[in-house]
C-alpha cells in the first residue's frame, strides 16, 4: 500500500472569497503529488470525515452529504452504502475493530445507524437529545463516535453541539453524559455563546472523543473549551488543565496512538475560525504535553489528525484552511502539503 494520505472537505461559513471548498483528496505522500477522488462519488461532494478498514488499508469509507461511500482499491472507485432514513449528510464514521461487518455512522441531528452485514442493510438508532443539547443556528451532529477500548459494546458519541451520549449495548439504547460537563459552566472561564442564548454552548460543543487500552474505562473529549478525561464512561468529568502547557486551549481532535496507548495527540488552535494552530503530544496519557509541530506554520484552525497505522513515525494534521503538514520521521522534520486549487473546508483526515 503506498503511502496514502486522504483529506475530505466541505463547505463551512467562514470559507475564504473565491475559495473552492469540498472534495475528496488523496496524497501521495512519497512522490508529494495530490490527487482528486471521484470516480463514483457524488457530483460537488461534500466530505466530512475520512477512515479505513484496520488490517485493510485499502478499503476506504467516506462520509459524504449523500451517505456513506466505500472503496476497495484505495480510493479510486466508489459505491454508496444506502441509509434508510431522511438524514444522509454524515459525520462520522465507526468501524467495529473486532468484527468487520459491524459499521456505525453518525449524522445530523442524533442519528445514529448500524450494520451488522457490512453496509448490506442497516438499524436507524434514535437516540434521545440528551440533556443539555443547545439549539444553535445550524442542526447538531453527530461528529464522532469511538468504541471503548476495553469493552466493544460500549459507543460513546460527541455530540456538535451536545455534549457526548454514551451507549453500553452496541447502540441500542444511549445515556447522555453531560451532567458533569454541564457542572463546570458555573466557572466563568469555562462559558461561551456564540450562535445560541445559552453560555453553556462551549462545554456542550464536542469535537472528538478517545479511548486507550491503557487505561480501561476512560474516554478523553475535546471540545471547544479545552481537554477533558472521564475514569468512569463518561459519568464525571475533570479538566486535563491543558493550558497550562499551551496558549492555544480551543480542542477540535485528540487521538491515541495507535502504536503506544500511553500517548495522546491534540489539535488546538485559538477559535473555530483563526490564523493559528498546533499540535501537541502527552507521553502519559494527558498528565503532561509538549508542542510536538516545529519548522511550519499553522495558519489556520487545526481540525484533524491522523497516525499511520503501518508506521509509528509517520503523523499528519490538517488545517481548516487546507495545510496539510506531515512527519515521517516521528516528529524531527515536519512538511507541508497543501491542497491543490485553493481548497478549504477541511473535516476527514486518515493517512495509510
């Protein structure tokens, strides 16, 4: 498998003039040489998240406004994997780590489906807004969904914009998780409004959730107000006090590597919409954090990250505003790749 890089991107509000914003994109990293997918995709396609069957790299799943897409030869052809219900543009897309045929998407408002054959026939899950959902100028989504590490019955789903629900039966019936969350809204820093009438918006705007076998029970979150973990699925939650180790504390994704459970990466930027980013690593799973890009520059939000899962020395992240930046050399030398034609709207990020 050559060394594959796929970025997804979609319209998004604060998009450049003239800007071009969606596609899906695939780099080779080796020649530096980007190629735009098509074939069998929808026309304009809109791409928000990006991922690969693990073991299969070459077995690629796209979230599109037209429901989920799946190629087998690594991007170059496409087939639509038919959703039942009203809500198509997905979010976020979940395969089971144990069991192939298991598929999970997550859509606009909390639409959640299932496949248990593959992406052949699929549930509508319907799970209830939990409590602390805000009504925002545009629908909530379901941006992420992650398995916990320890138990693959457990899907827990961050929620743009509210909060994280959690489900302990593969999907069938979900718990909100934001009580806690909800709680650290009576600190002042810690509010934030912007497209509602609620300052509890920040603490409900979740971006990205992890889990890491190296500490059973656990799933990290971030969201707009910075980094937090939970030791008990999501029941409490405590501040991982991320700013005290960086000056930019706004959190759109947090990974564990998949080579050391113990290391965590973060993409923090100054807002939603801004001029700069980083990307920052913990060798302890959180405790402590150092800047982990160098020689590059960041000029805008950081929204993704993405490990090899054939090489602990290759990482990437992308920028909203179409920076591609990458390490093959675990973090020595950095390099930029930027998206052809003046691309924007970044969302899906996954590297071979």
């Amino acid at each position: 498998m050559p060394n594959y890089v796929y970025v997804g991107a979609a319209p998004w509000i604060a998009a450049s003039k003239n800007a071009a914003t969606g596609g899906l994109y695939r780099l080779d990293a080796d020649a530096g040489r980007w190629e735009r997918l098509s074939s069998g995709l929808p026309d304009a396609v809109e791409a928000r998240c990006v991922t690969a069957q693990p073991g299969a790299p070459g077995i690629v799943y796209v979230g599109t406004q037209s429901g989920p897409y799946r190629s087998t030869d690594g991007g170059d052809n496409w087939t639509r994997l038919d959703l039942p219900g009203k809500d198509k543009r997905v979010w976020s897309i979940l395969l089971h780590p144990k069991d192939r045929r298991t598929i999970y998407v997550g859509t606009e408002g909390t639409t959640i489906y299932r496949s248990r054959d593959g992406g052949e026939s699929w549930d509508e899950l319907t799970p209830p807004a939990p409590r602390g959902m805000v009504k925002t100028s545009f629908p909530c989504r379901v941006i992420c969904l992650v398995v916990d590490a320890d138990d693959t019955e457990r899907i827990y789903a961050a929620l743009e914009v509210g909060g994280v629900m959690r489900s302990d039966d593969g999907g069938d019936r979900w718990t909100g998780c934001n009580e806690s969350l909800l709680e650290f809204t009576g600190e002042p820093r810690l509010r934030s409004r912007i497209v509602s009438d609620t300052e509890t918006e920040g603490m409900m705007d979740s971006h990205a959730l992890a889990t890491s076998p190296a500490r059973p029970g656990a799933v990290f979150l971030a969201n707009r107000m910075g980094l937090f973990r939970s030791d008990d699925g999501g029941e409490r939650w405590r501040e991982m006090g991320i700013g005290r180790f960086s000056p930019l504390t706004y959190a759109r994704d947090v990974k564990v590597s998949l080579h050391d459970p113990r290391t965590l990466y973060a993409a923090l930027s100054v807002a939603a919409v801004s001029d700069e980013g980083s990307l920052y690593r913990s060798q302890d799973l959180g405790e402590t954090w150092q800047r982990f890009d160098h020689g590059v520059a960041m000029k805008s939000t950081v929204m993704a990250i993405a490990e090899s899962p054939a090489d602990p020395d290759r990482l990437y992240c992308a920028t909203r505003r179409g920076q591609v930046f990458g390490t093959a050399d675990g973090g020595q030398r950095w390099q930029e790749y930027k998206l052809p034609d003046g691309v924007e709207g970044v969302y899906g990020l996954w590297a071979a």
